[in-house]
C-alpha cells in the first residue's frame, strides 16, 4: 500500500516525515529558518582569560539570577562609552582650551615630573602664539 500525501490514513514514513520538518523550517523566499527569529545583532561567544581572585570577586557580586555575560557586556559597554566621551570633549575643544590644558599641566606640581623643561618652553611658546593671532583666523 501506498503511503504519503495521497493516502491520508496511511502514516508517512520515517523519511517522508523528516522531508515534512524540513520543508517546513524553510519559508517563502526559500531561506532557511529554525525555531528562533533573527536578531538584527547576534550574540557571539569568546573567552577570555581572567585571574581566579578576581572571577572569585565577580561571583560575589553576582546574584543567583544574574547572567554574568550579561553584567561583562554592560561592563565593555560603559568603558566604551566613557572612552567616546573623552574622545568627543578633546574633539569639541579649542586649540586655546587643549594649550591652556597642557600649560596647566606642564606647570602643575602633580604633572611636572612628566614633562621636559623645555617641553613646558615650547608649550608656552605656542600658547603665546596662539593668543598673538589675529581672531578672525587669517
């Protein structure tokens, strides 16, 4: 006897059945789909290396139900975006306000020992230039 489509109170066989599930994981474009939606950004594992003092740490902070990759990718995420604010507050700076930052820095007690004598001359130099300008740029 036959089985399949055409004979609807015979079962299907094994692989007629399996055929079934794979046809219908595919949709109308013909593109592959499983169980789950796409996700406009799809989560990828890594690992990385950590001292055991400090996943001990991490474990302590953590509740029972919290997702530690969670927490580390909030954690990337803030340094991240502390990192851009940096970055956009040196890029809305004036050339005035980064020589002024510098000169401050050259001469301060706390900053001194990084930087040359004649380092905190050229600064000075340039600050004084700066300011020497005529400020309509030309």
């Amino acid at each position: 006897m036959e089985r399949g489509r055409n004979y609807p109170h015979v079962p299907p066989s094994r692989a007629e059945s399996r055929l079934q599930q794979a046809y219908s994981l595919v949709d109308m474009q013909g593109v592959l789909v499983m169980g789950r939606k796409r996700v406009s950004n799809p989560r990828v594992s890594f690992s990385i290396s950590v001292d055991s003092h400090l996943l001990n740490k991490l474990n302590m902070r953590m509740g029972y139900h919290q997702s530690r990759s969670k927490w580390i990718a909030d954690a990337i995420r803030m340094k991240l975006e502390a990192s851009d604010k940096g970055k956009d507050a040196l890029d809305a700076a004036t050339l005035e306000e980064v020589l002024a930052e510098l000169e401050f820095r050259a001469i301060h007690p706390a900053f001194r020992e990084y930087f040359s004598k004649s380092f905190r001359a050229k600064v000075g130099e340039l600050r004084q230039t700066f300011r020497n300008l005529p400020e309509s740029g030309e």
